[in-house]
C-alpha cells in the first residue's frame, strides 16, 4: 500500500518533481505547510515583504531563466495583495504557477472567503484548483502543463479542507511530455518566399516569441536582404548583427524610425505588431506589406490588417523559409542590409548615440547624460529592469544590455511600481550578471519595501532612481492645458531617496552633476572585485525633459 501523505505535501512534491525553478512568497497559516515541502525538496525560496513583490518577483525570474517560477500566498487578502503582478504575468504570457491557499467550500462566511477562479480570470490568468486528494497529483499536472505548454498564468486553489487531507504519495509516476513545436504550413512559407521574394526594403521584427530563434532568422534575414529590430521585451536578440535597428516602436531613435517606415515588407515574428511596437500604426508605410509568425492563431492580425499569417514556431518557419528561399534564388541578396546602412545604424540607431541638448542645470542633471554616462561605467554584463513612467526610455535605451536575457520590461499592464521587484526576479535568474533597475521615484517608492529584501539577499543591485519629485509621466502630459495648482495632485516635496535606501541598509548616494557620480566608482570597484554585498540606491535629481521622446506616443494609448 502507497505511504498516505498530507495533499499539501504532495502537491509541493509533484512541483518540485515538474521542474520548478524558485518560489517567492509571503507565507501565512493557509500556505505554510505547501511552501516548507518545496523548500524540503530543494527548490529556492525568496521570502518577500509583499505578495505583489513576489509575484513580480516569480515573473522576473520565470522570463529570464526558462524555468518556471512560483509564487505562493495565503488564501484571500494573500491572493487580491498579488493581484496586479499576476495580471502583469497574464498580460504577457508569462508561464508561471500562483500556488495559492484557498477557503474551504464549506466556509461562506470566512474573513478569507473571496472568488478566487474569478479573481484570477478577471486578470487573464488560468483558473486552476486541487479538487480532491484523488486528483491533486493530477490536478498539479494539469496546471503546470497549462503555464508550460500554453504559455499561461495559473493560479492554482489549494483549499485548506482539501490540502489538509490524505492521499497515495505517487508523485514517482509524474511524467509531462514537451510539446511538438509547429511547423507552418508549406503553403504558407510558399506566400512568404513570394512577399519576401518581391519587397526591396524588408524589416524583420521579433518579439518574445521569437526569442528562441535568433539564428534562423538572422540566417533568413541576410539571405533575404532584410533589417532586424525588436519589441522592448525582445531587447538585445540581435545584438553583434551590424543591421540590427535595436528597439521597434515608441522607444525607437529617429533613424530606426525611419528605416522602419520606410519598409516595404515588414515581418513580425512572435510579435503582435501591438501599438507600442508600431507607433499606433504609424512605422507601417501606406502600401507595405505585413505578415505575422506566431503559434497562437488567435494572435494573427489581431492588433492590426495583415496580408499574411503563418501559424508556426518562429524558429521553423524561418529555416523553412530559407529553404524555400535559397531554391529560388541562391544568393544572398543585398536590398536593405548594404554597407551604407550598417554604417548609418552603427552611428544612430541607439539614442545614446544622438545628439542632444544637455538639460542640465547647477542642481539637477539631465537624464540622458546621467544614463549615457551610467552605461559607461557599469560593466558590461548587466541585466536591466524597468520600471514605467516618463523615465524608462532612458534606461531602455541608453543602457547597452548582453542579450535578450539582459533585458526584463514588466509592462504589459503599465503599472508602476513593479520595477524594483523586477529587477530581484531577474538577478536571481542571472546571478552571474549585475542587475540595474531602472525606476522613477514614484514607482521606486511605492515598491520601496522590497529593499528590505535586495538588503536580506546581499544582492549587488544597483538602483537608478530618476528623482524629478513627482509622477512625471502625468505632469508633462497635463501641464499643457492645466496650471500649476491643478498639478498638485502629481508633484511632492523633494525625497532624500539615497537617505532612506541607507536606512534600509544599502548604500545610497544622491547625483546632481555629472562630477556627483565619482561616488558611485568605490561601489563598483567592491564590485568587480567581487565583495560588494549591498544594494546600491542612486538618488539622481533630474532636469526636467519636457516630456521625453516617447511619452507622446505612449499617451495617444490612453
């Protein structure tokens, strides 16, 4: 007869057996016993001080590591305190588990009593549940195939009834078989050889699904003639590539814009071609044709007209389509990729790399300066996370990142505030790599109590917090047509950030000038020689921008 084990301990064991990565959390009474088995097994745990830090948490590592990340909660107030870092998950595909207590059936008038399974679906998340002692190895399958093999967001209901039960421990038996990718049509790839056969000036544009297909579309992309770009979230795939725009859409600097636009053929792969990544519509050039690669056929042409959509995995309908290619036409052909080009993106395709006027003032520093001379010091194996508001293009574009894994842009629900959690998920999936967070002060604040957390884990983090004392995404998008008394409710007293960031213990500093960041150099050299154990807080008091670049484009989404 099998060994009977509580089902909070079988559900642990069977996630642990599936592969899981790490679980972040905050445990209560409901998720206590589920969160200790998985440590038993092996699996790291990161306690944080807020269900919403960990969910972002889960996410940032889930993205960034290939493996799937946890986040575990107790039951109600535990879940609704994660609600916008699981929606930010859900809104971007990430697969990861939300292992979550829940109330007993039979408990309606429970403090804890909420509707879970609506809760999670209302956000776009998988609503997922252990019935029965039965069925919860089966049940725990099901979920993590679900996150895995459909790239979801499960929020998995442990009730307390049912997770304090017994079953048969058989997690021995857990087998999850890896999903056949998609092969596209040959129909398909026959009308893609034609549209790429007869364009002068194509752009390849890949975004998260295209992550795993870097070579076979830049094989594609020099045979076929064609530019490469990405989304945001895609940042860093085609680096090396002397023909790689960099970032399509409203982070886009003027002369990717431009060779964007000027496109006769533009292909998304495993991108969606969303309002970000095409300006509203506007990189799109009357008369040019667009075609969407994607495994989901629900995606195709949904954000926008399409001439053609293949249903298949990026990777293989690239190299299919290079097959196809080379039947027809053997040599590489030259069209937009000439020596010209490459020259001209090489001096203009990254902002950094612009021209512009030094806003800085006897107090405060222009953030393009503080970012460009940020990039040169820091070193070069990074891994960037952003926060939103009217500051992130800077970091996004000014700071060079390795490779799509240096790169962690949790904004497909644009809320701010998840830039600090972001950026611990993704140091403890590349822990070889100096993690920067990039955040205003308003998000930087409002997720300040995950400090704690970089301080507890000795995570060498460096934080740039562009301080310009206010929600500065609002006040340059209202200023216009509002007075200064009206913006009131948007601008605050200034905040001696470097000072609480040393209360929590880190180090903090506080750059007005350019000369200001000579006290960052003995945090670095710790760094480098591989001592630094503290958080590093840059308090950075901003000029005023006016509005950066790509705010305008951002707000005509609202």
């Amino acid at each position: 007869m099998k060994e009977q084990i509580r089902v909070s301990t079988l559900v642990g064991r069977t996630l642990a057996k599936l592969g899981i990565g790490h679980v972040f959390g905050v445990v209560g009474s409901g998720n206590f016993d589920v969160t200790n088995t998985l440590m038993a097994q092996g699996i790291p745990y990161t306690a944080a001080r807020h269900e919403g830090g960990a969910a972002t948490m889960a996410d940032a590592y889930t993205r960034m590591s290939g493996k799937v990340g946890v986040v575990t909660t107790h039951q109600g107030c535990g879940l609704s305190n994660a609600i916008t870092g699981i929606g930010e998950a859900a809104k971007s595909r990430t697969p990861m588990i939300v292992l979550t207590a829940d109330t007993q059936a039979a408990a309606t008038r429970s403090n804890f009593k909420i509707d879970q399974d609506a809760l999670a679906r209302s956000v776009g998340a998988v609503a997922e549940r252990i019935h029965s002692p039965a069925t919860a190895i089966a049940d725990t399958v099901r979920a993590f195939r679900t996150a895995v093999n459909e790239r979801r967001t499960v929020v998995l209901s442990l009730p307390l009834d049912v997770q304090s039960g017994a079953a048969a421990d058989e997690v021995g038996a857990v087998v999850v078989p890896q999903p056949a990718k998609i092969r596209p049509d040959a129909a398909a790839v026959e009308k893609l050889v034609a549209l790429i056969g007869a364009a002068e000036r194509p752009v390849f544009v890949a975004g998260r699904g295209g992550r795993g297909a870097r070579e076979e579309i830049l094989a594609l992309a020099r045979h076929a003639g064609a530019l490469v770009a990405t989304s945001a979230v895609a940042s860093g795939l085609f680096n090396g590539d002397p023909h790689n725009l960099g970032i399509s859409g409203g982070f886009s600097s003027p002369l990717t814009a431009e060779f964007i636009s000027g496109a006769d053929l533009i292909v998304g792969w495993g991108c969606t071609l969303n309002m970000w990544t095409m300006r509203h519509g506007r990189l799109i050039s009357p008369g040019t044709n667009v075609v969407q690669i994607d495994v989901e056929d629900a995606s195709l042409g949904a954000n926008r007209p399409i001439n053609l959509g293949v249903l298949g995995d990026s990777a293989l309908t690239a190299a299919d389509t290079l097959e196809a290619l080379r039947g027809l036409q053997q040599e590489p052909a030259e069209k937009y990729r000439t020596e010209a080009n490459a020259l001209a993106i090489k001096q203009g395709s990254r902002w950094r790399d612009v021209e512009t006027e030094d806003l800085s003032t006897a107090t405060s520093i222009d953030p393009r300066v503080l970012t460009r001379e940020l990039d040169s010091m820091l070193p070069s194996e990074r891994i960037v996370a952003v926060d939103s508001g009217n500051f992130m293009g800077y970091p996004s574009q000014y700071l060079a990142v390795p490779d799509e894994f240096g790169f962690c842009f949790t904004q497909a629900f644009q809320a701010i505030g998840l830039g600090l959690y972001t950026a611990i998920g993704a140091a403890l999936a590349q822990p070889h790599r100096l993690p920067v967070l990039g955040a205003g002060d308003g998000g930087f604040l409002m997720g300040i109590s995950e400090l704690e957390t970089a301080v507890r884990l000795k995570l060498p983090l460096v934080c740039i917090v562009y301080n310009d004392a206010a929600y500065g995404a609002e006040v340059h998008h209202f200023a216009e047509h509002h007075t200064e008394a009206e913006l009131d409710s948007v601008v605050f007293p200034d905040t001696d950030i470097a000072a609480i960031a040393r209360g929590f213990g880190a180090e903090g500093v506080t750059v007005r000038t350019v000369a200001d960041l000579a006290a960052v150099q003995p945090w670095l050299d710790s760094y480098r020689a591989g001592t630094q154990t503290k958080p590093l807080v840059i308090d950075a008091k901003i000029a005023s921008d006016g509005g950066s670049w790509w705010l305008a484009e951002a707000f005509q989404g609202h």
